[in-house]
C-alpha cells in the first residue's frame, strides 16, 4: 500500500508491506503487528522462521510507536526497525533485539534458536560499520565509501559470520568471514568466485550452498551438490530454480520456464528419482503458444561483448520480422532465456522482441556490471542498439520495422532511444520511465536526507551532475523522431509520476506526438492485475498502430 506523508518527512509517500501468515487450516490469515497499537501496521525485513520450543517462530523489522499523544495513544517517533519476534500459532510479538541508534542502520542474522547470532550497525553520514555478536561483543569494524557493507549469512557449520564489504570506490566488493566469537583472524570467503545465488537452510539461516555465476550450484555436503546437479540436468534448457528442499536435498520444489513451458512447479524425489507436477503458473498458455526464446552474442562498438535474448513469435520463420527491443530495468538487473510474459505478449503478436544485457546489467561480474557506471544514454544505450544491427546483419529483423519498449531504466532507455538517438524506432513506449536524470537524482538525494554514503554511490552511478542534462530525454524533446506513449502509475515512490507528467510537459512543448496514460492507484511495480492488464493492452496497441506486424 502507498501512504501520503506529511511535511514533516523527506519522502511526499512512501510504500509499505504488510505480511500475513496464512495457515493451513481453515482459520483466517493473520496480518503481522495488526493486534498491535505501540507498533506500525508493516513489517520492514523479513529474517527468516525458526521452531523454538518446538513452536515455528518468524522474525521481522517493526517500527516501534513512542506513546503520548494528545489523545492518550501513539504517533511516529522514528522510522529505524527494530527485531521482532513473532509466535505463528498465535500472531503474536515481542521485541527481540532494539533498533539502530539515530544516523545508523541496523541488520541482524537470527540463530537456530531464535537468538540474534549477528547485526551490523552502517553509519549513514560516512559508511561506517561495526558487526557485533549475540553478546554485543565487535568482532569487525571499518568503513565503506558507499555504505556497501551488509551481513550474509551463518557461515558453514553455523559458528562463523559472513559479511561483505566494500572499501573505496575501484575495490570490488569482498566476502569476509570471522568467529562468531570474534577468535581467530578473518579470512576472505570464496575469493575470486563470482556468485549468482546463496542456499541456506531454511529452519537454521545456515550457509548450505552456492551457484557460481553460468556454473551448476556447489554445496558443502558432496550429496547435495550431486542431488542439485540432477535436478538441472533433469530440466536442462528450462531455468530450473529450487525453490524449496527437505534437508540434505532429499525431496525438492522446483519451477521451470522456458521454451514450450509458461512456468511449472515439480516436487522432485531424488531417492525414487521421479518428479511429480505440482501445479502451472499460466495453464491458459499451451507450449505451443509460447515463442522460441534463445541466446544471441555480438559486440558492441567498442568491442564488449554482450548477450540479449530473442523471442520470436510462434510458428513463423525468423526472417525480416518486425521488431520490438524490450531493454529491462534497474538497470542492474538481468533478462534470461526464460519466459517472460511482456515479452511473448508482443511475440504473440507477431514480432520479434529482444532484451539486451547492457553493460551494468548483471550475471557478467562485478567488472561488466561497473562498466555502465556514468554510461546512462551513452554506451549503456549503444549496448542496445549494436544487438539491433546484429539481428539486421543476421536477417532476423527488419531494421526498418522497429520500436523500443521498457520499463523504469527500460522506460528511460525506450525515450533515449528516440531522443538521444534518432533514425532506429517507429515508436517509444516508456513504463514508469525517467526522463530527467537532474531531477531524479534531487528527489532521491532528498528522500535519502542527504546522505553523503548514498550522494557518493548516486554519483557513481549516474557520473558527474554537471552531465545529467544533456543524457536527459527530457530536455531533448524537441530531438524526438517517434511517438511515444508514456505509462506511470500514480502511486510510484521509485520513479514518482512527476517524471512522465514532466516529459509529457517537454513533448507538448516541442509539438512531438505523444500519449500520456495514468494507472490509478498503481505502484512501479505493476503489482496490481487490473492496471497490469490495462498497461499491456495499451503498450501492444500503441506498438501495432505505429508498427504493425503485417
């Protein structure tokens, strides 16, 4: 839900999450804090279940309320959380461990037997950091430019903390690993190792695994690794994500998508080596309906090799088709040979669509995701149009016949393309897209209250201020070359509304044509059905008007 707030806060609204425990039986779900006047309705960190006692306990961030308000209740102190405890049987809480003092931010990792094994306490002002034990005893401090310092996990064999850091600004960011009783000297963890994913146990918040980036996952127990490797080599060439597993891998929950699969659930018996289908995520879709979806490489300009994926649309040959480019968000983020409903949604219709992976996108290491830093509507934005004239060269695609759709970084990247550069797409759709870099870069610094840590990262990433205007679509409206729709949700807190209202404001101005459509009540991430539907409906009928398939 998105709240208006008042002027006393940095932030004009803000969202918040409320989490419910839903039972098996046929009692109603209970909504965590909702019993609770003293602590705010919204839960802020989840930190994992624990059976205490023999009784499943889940451990949350919650705001605690200061009482003595004029009429006898309670108001708004301060929004740092503290670590609560939540009894599942009975929905009911206590405060485990306090929040952080004013100017830092608190993290905790939560033992098996719901005790806090770890925290660490971030200094807003300048990055600082401590990690402290159950017995409050520092066992690592130091400082980090960014304020890029977290904890991970418990370490394998449950009496280590791994934690990671990073100090200046060209350090890539590390895996350091300590005694929980602060013994020993640190040491660095999986050095050099590019990670994709953690497993954990689920009851423990024990380190039980990892996937390598582009390699099969590696547990510490030899069993599990081999269970694991079986299970992806079982549903090769789908995406096979584990979901959930029994401890040592003996009956685990996957989900599958990809090439004649709309997503599929399997719980997979290892010891009877059979896997049974569990349920499907879109039965409407048949395999046939779903697009190929492949992997295509090229250059860029300057040599970087980078990977976009290719859905084309069912049942027609992969010639001189009409195109749709679908860059994705973040814009550290990563799009995968998988199904991806957007994307087939245009592939239905009849085209082509391709999701670069853009330098700063993410799977390719720390280097590659670096390379985009200060590259907004430059090379970041070439990436995308150097996999263009690759499917041309190819005969996928008809150059011709194209345009560009996205989402937040995508919706920027979909402006940029027809304003920063101009001659490649018939139309633009932008989904929650910034426009001005500028004005971005005050709201956010703003709701930060002006933290330094976050003004130095923001810098980082988008490059001097001194250059925002000019990589800005907003103030290269009158450059336009395409129509272009512009899709916001009025309640976004990532990327307000106002940035569409703004380029709309520019467009006008310059006599471009442009359609500006409001989803009421929406947030940025399409979380409603009802407006995701209508923003899908517009975006395919926009796209076949300026471009049609046929």
């Amino acid at each position: 839900m998105t709240q208006e707030l008042d002027a006393g806060f940095a932030q004009d609204k803000v969202e918040l999450v409320q989490s419910l425990v839903i039972p098996l039986s046929a009692t109603e779900p209970a909504v965590i804090f909702k019993d609770r006047a003293d602590v705010l309705n919204a839960t802020f960190g989840y930190y994992g279940t624990r059976i205490v006692d023999g009784q499943p306990k889940a451990y949350f961030g919650g705001i605690k309320l200061k009482s003595g308000s004029f009429d006898g209740g309670y108001y708004f102190d301060h929004g740092r959380p503290g670590l609560y405890e939540v009894d599942l049987r009975t929905n009911r809480s206590k405060l485990v461990d306090s929040p952080a003092p004013e100017g830092f931010y608190r993290r905790w990792i939560v033992g098996p037997d719901g005790s806090v094994l770890a925290l660490i306490d971030v200094r807003d002002a300048n990055g600082e950091w401590v990690v402290r034990n159950g017995a409050d005893t520092i066992i690592a401090r130091g400082e980090s430019h960014n304020g890029a310092a977290g904890l991970v996990a418990t370490g394998p064999g449950g009496r280590t903390v791994i934690y990671r850091v990073q100090g200046e600004a060209d350090e890539a960011p590390r895996w350091i690993e300590i005694a929980l009783d602060g013994s020993g000297s640190e040491s660095e963890f999986l050095p050099g190792v590019g990670i994709e994913r953690l497993y954990k146990d689920s009851l423990t918040g024990q380190l039980i695994g990892y996937r390598p980036l582009g390699e099969d996952p590696h547990f510490f127990q030899s069993t599990s690794t081999s269970r694991a490797r079986a299970v992806r080599k079982a549903f090769a060439g789908l995406n096979p994500s584990m979901l959930d597993w029994t401890s040592g891998l003996g009956r685990v929950l996957v989900n599958t998508h990809g090439n004649e699969d709309s997503g599929s659930f399997f719980i997979v018996d290892l010891a009877a080596m059979r896997a049974d289908s569990v349920g499907l995520e879109r039965p409407q879709i048949e395999p046939g309906d779903v697009g190929p979806i492949s992997t295509v490489t090229y250059q860029a300009s300057d040599g970087l090799e980078i990977e976009g994926i290719l859905t084309l649309p069912p049942g027609r040959e992969a010639r001189q088709l009409p195109l749709v480019v679908l860059p994705h968000g973040g814009p550290h983020a990563r799009d995968i040979a998988g199904f991806d409903w957007w994307a087939q949604a245009f592939a239905s219709r009849g085209y082509a669509v391709f999701q670069p992976n853009f330098r700063g996108s993410t799977g390719r290491g720390v280097d590659f995701e670096r390379a985009g830093y200060g590259e907004w509507g430059k090379k970041m934005q070439t990436d995308i149009s150097d996999g263009v004239a690759k499917l041309a060269a190819d005969g996928t695609i008809d150059p011709t016949r194209a345009c560009i759709v996205g989402a937040s970084y995508g919706g920027y990247a979909a402006l940029a393309g027809v304003t920063l550069q101009n001659g490649l797409y018939r139309c633009a759709v932008s989904v929650a897209g910034v426009a001005d870099l500028s004005l971005m870069s005050r709201i956010e610094r703003r709701e930060s209250g002006d933290s330094r840590i976050f003004t130095r990262s923001l810098e980082e990433e988008l490059g001097p201020k001194s250059g925002l205007r000019a990589v800005s679509p907003r103030f290269n409206a009158a450059q336009a070359d395409a129509p272009v729709l512009l899709i916001h949700g009025r309640d976004d807190t990532v990327v307000p509304y106002l940035q569409s209202e703004k380029m709309a404001d520019a467009l006008k101005d310059a006599g471009k044509p442009y359609e500006l459509l409001e989803l009421k009540g929406e947030d940025h991430w399409l979380s409603l059905g009802s407006t995701r539907l209508q923003m899908l409906k517009a975006a395919v009928s926009f796209v076949e008007k300026h471009n049609p398939p046929d």
